[in-house]
C-alpha cells in the first residue's frame, strides 16, 4: 500500500509538472505574439519597412524610443543611390530621428548610423529603410508635413508638430525633389504655356510653366530671361523639344526666341490677352492725345468729358454701366478719333471669338483699316501685329492662350499670400510644385489604407 501511494504522489507531480509546462509554454506564445503585434503596431504606424524593431522604451522626457535596425538586405547602401557599397566605419555612433506622435507623445527611431564608400558618393552615411537622406525625420514625419502645408499655413504646421518654419521650407524641397524624380512631369510633353510671376519686390521674377493637357505646373524657376527657358528646355533634351506641338506665351522674346531656336516642331501661339491688351493702351493713348487738344484749345467741359470715359472705352460693351453707355453715345456723337480707336479695338477683340478661318479673313480686314485709319499708336500696333502675325495665327487656328497659366499663377499669389511672402523662391516652388503639381503625397496611413 505504501508503494501505491508513493507511486501515485509521483504521478500527481508529474502530471501537475506537465500543466505547468503546459501553461508556460501557452504563456510564453501570447507574450511572443504580443511582442509580434506590438512590433508590427510600431512598424506600421512608423513606417519602419525593412527594418527590425529591437526594443521600446520610454525616456526620462517621456518620448517613446524604438531601438531598430535594417534588415540584411537593406544594409550597407548608399544614402543617395541607395546601391551596395563597402562598409566603412561607424560614423557618429548612433542617431536618432523624430517619427509620428502617438498622440501627445513624440516618438523616436534610435539606430546605427554607420558610413560606407560608395562609388559614385564617395564615403556617406548609409541608408536607412524609414528616413531620407541627410534628415532628422523619417519618411512618413516628412511625408505628412508636405501633406498638410499643403492644406493649411506653414504657421499652423510649425504649432502642430512643433518644428521650425526653416524646416517646413526643407521638408517641402528634399520631398518635391523625390517626388519629381519619381513621376516625372516632364515626360511627353505636347502642349505647354509659358508666364512669370512676380516673388518679390525688386523685380524678382519667377518662370512657370504649365502643361495644357493636364493643367498641372510642371517646372518653376527664379529668373525671367533667355538661360531661364533654356534651363527648362535643356531638362526636356532634344527628343523633348521636337514632341512640343503648341507653345502659349505672350510677345516676350525671353521665351519666343529660345523657343524657336530649340523646338522646331512648335508653333508659338501669342495670349490674346496681350494683344487686345495692346489695343486698349493703343485707344488709351488716342484718348490722351484728344483729351490734350482739347485742353490746349480750352474747351474744359469737353477735355471733363473725355477724362471720365477712360472706363467706358476700355470695358467690353456687355458691361457697360447706364452712364457709361452714355459717355459712349457722347463719343460716338461727337464723331472723334477716340470712337474709331473704340471700334477698332473691339473688332479686334472680336477676332478671337470667331472659328479658324473667319477669324483669320477678319484679321485681314483688320490690318487693312488699322493700316489707313491715321491714328498713330493703331498705325505702330497694326505693324507689330503683322511682324508677329504667325503667332497670333496659331492662336486663332488652335484655340490656345494662357488662361490655364493665368490661374496657376492666381493660385501661386494665394499660395504666398497664405504664407505672408517666402524668403526664398525655393520655398516657394516646391511649395507650388506640392500643390499644382500632382507632387503631393498622401497622408501616410491613408496610403497605407489604399495600398
């Protein structure tokens, strides 16, 4: 009996040894897939791909650090090829850079920052999965500062995320730049306009240049000159330059001659908006000369008259006011010059709403009267149109101007306007390039989502 008993009492050990085992074993699976969920939980919400989490911890500030590494094959490449090289040394030790808040909490990657020798770069730090090159932030904490500069001032994403407004300016360049390498707005390219904008004062210009089809900007630069256009024209190569079907400018030869000289395929289509604009100085001009015979003959009531019909000579004649149809019912009684400038400069305008061919029979009508008409400035204005007759032909018969340029450069102004003016005009390119040039990128967990 006593043998029995001793041999039970083992069995019972056992047994309770087994579920023991049992449960640390079961134990140690939920710590490990919660270690699993947890790293993954960090790895997602900190764009940690191809990396390796190896510890969490909490600073004495509070900050949460994430102790990661590259994987093995995402060691030892370049910072800006991103190609294999030769280790190095260890560079500074380790470094850390600043990753999405979780809530209130900043949030930081701690890692090696080892160098290697790169054939191309020379000796560089090496690159890491989650982060750029030669930054503090990693990818996403980028990636959602171009998102919401975007969408609201630079002065509210400096609040929210606690950085510099220098910083904005640098997140804003180092993502247009990838961005730009990766879409490439350049890329088969027919129709394009080309403006400037003014930046500063001090006549402080800025080249745009707009893609017709699409509507998007698609390259900026400081400078209003010919190297300006020929930057942009030497970025688009030779094969380039001959796909341009249709080039819309205005009659600056800053942009017509390299134009001309480098995309033999264009045709250069002149803004209307500039040649009527032209007409209204060249009826302005004709009011002024009259208005000063008028004075100079001492006829006060007529030179009053004259003077207050500036506006209802230069507004279209579907929006004329009551008392300015008036004056220019006064005008036409009168039977002055000033009216036959009036008319000349609306059949000018006219031009521009007719289809190809009637617009082109007009323009010759046109030429003809403002050649015979004995008003000076309608004299020189008939010559400049006829020594850049092809251009406002390719206007007409395409149906091309700058209107779609014109707004890109309203949402620019509003764009510096919201930032109370740009120190730099670098500032402000990428920053248009984010918003008008489809280089935007989504939010970091909405891309997570659609992807």
């Amino acid at each position: 009996m006593r043998n029995s008993s001793v041999v039970m009492r083992r069995r019972q050990r056992q047994r309770e040894e087994r579920v023991r085992r049992r449960k640390d074993r079961q134990q140690c699976r939920r710590e490990r897939a919660c270690e699993r969920r947890m790293s993954a939980m960090w790895s997602r919400s900190q764009g940690l791909v191809g990396a390796v989490i190896e510890n969490v911890s909490v600073a004495e500030d509070g900050s949460v650090v994430i102790s990661a590494r590259p994987r093995a094959g995402e060691r030892e490449r370049c910072g800006k090829c991103h190609g294999r090289c030769l280790y190095r040394d260890e560079g500074d030790g380790r470094r850390q850079w600043r990753g999405l808040d979780c809530g209130v909490v900043r949030v930081y990657i701690e890692a090696d920052a080892p160098r290697v020798s790169c054939f191309e770069h020379g000796v560089i730090v090496a690159a890491v999965p989650w982060a750029r090159h030669d930054t503090g932030f990693t990818r996403m904490f980028d990636d959602l500062v171009a998102w919401k500069v975007v969408e609201q001032s630079a002065k509210a994403v400096c609040e929210e995320l606690g950085i510099a407004w220098r910083t904005v300016g640098r997140i804003c360049k180092r993502v247009c730049a990838e961005r730009r390498s990766i879409l490439d707005p350049l890329g088969d390219l027919r129709e394009i306009g080309f403006d400037e904008i003014s930046v500063r004062r001090g006549q402080r210009y800025m080249t745009v240049v707009v893609d017709h089809r699409s509507g998007r900007l698609i390259w900026a630069a400081a400078g209003r000159d010919q190297a300006t256009v020929k930057r942009f024209l030497d970025l688009l190569g030779q094969e380039g330059c001959e796909k341009l079907e249709l080039v819309s400018c205005d009659d600056a030869d800053w942009v017509t001659v390299p134009v001309a000289e480098r995309c033999p395929n264009a045709d250069i289509c002149l803004d209307a908006f500039h040649v009527v604009k032209a007409a209204t100085d060249a009826v302005d001009e004709v009011r002024r000369e009259v208005w000063n015979e008028a004075r100079r003959a001492g006829d006060a009531g007529l030179a009053r008259k004259l003077k207050g019909a500036r506006y209802a000579l230069w507004k279209n004649p579907d929006k004329l006011t009551g008392r300015q149809q008036q004056k220019l019912a006064f005008i036409k009684q009168l039977n002055s010059p000033i009216y036959t400038a009036y008319l000349l400069k609306e059949q000018l305008r006219q031009i521009y709403e007719l289809p190809g061919r009637k617009a082109l029979a007009l323009l010759d009508a046109w030429l003809k009267w403002a050649r015979r008409c004995q008003l000076e400035p309608f004299v020189k204005l008939a010559a400049r149109i006829t020594k850049q007759r092809y251009k406002i032909e390719g206007a007409l018969i395409h149906g091309l101007s700058n209107a779609r340029v014109e707004q890109i450069n309203t949402q620019i102004r509003l764009i510096m306007r919201r930032g109370y003016g740009f120190h730099s005009p670098d500032a402000v390119i990428s920053l248009a390039m984010l918003s008008l040039g489809g280089l935007r990128p989504p939010r970091p967990h909405q891309a997570k989502q659609l992807a």
